[in-house]
C-alpha cells in the first residue's frame, strides 16, 4: 500500500489520477441545493 497502490489516496496522486479514493473537489459530502423559481 503506497505509491504504487492504485487503490489508494498516495497512489492517485502519484498516477495522477481521481477515483472514489481520491474525489476532484474534496470529501466533503454536502448536498447542493437547488433554488426553483415559482412562476405563480
């Protein structure tokens, strides 16, 4: 488990890579919210 390990955080980063191990904005988890415009 290292920079070789493709499953892991280090190993992404060395491949240069993303994956559930290593998400592009972050590990925060929070859900957006949508603002919808009522037209009545």
């Amino acid at each position: 488990m290292g920079k070789g390990d493709k499953k892991t955080k280090r190993g992404k980063i060395v491949n240069g890579t993303y994956g559930v191990s290593r998400p592009r904005k972050g590990n925060k988890s929070s859900a957006k919210t949508q603002k919808t415009k009522s037209d009545k």
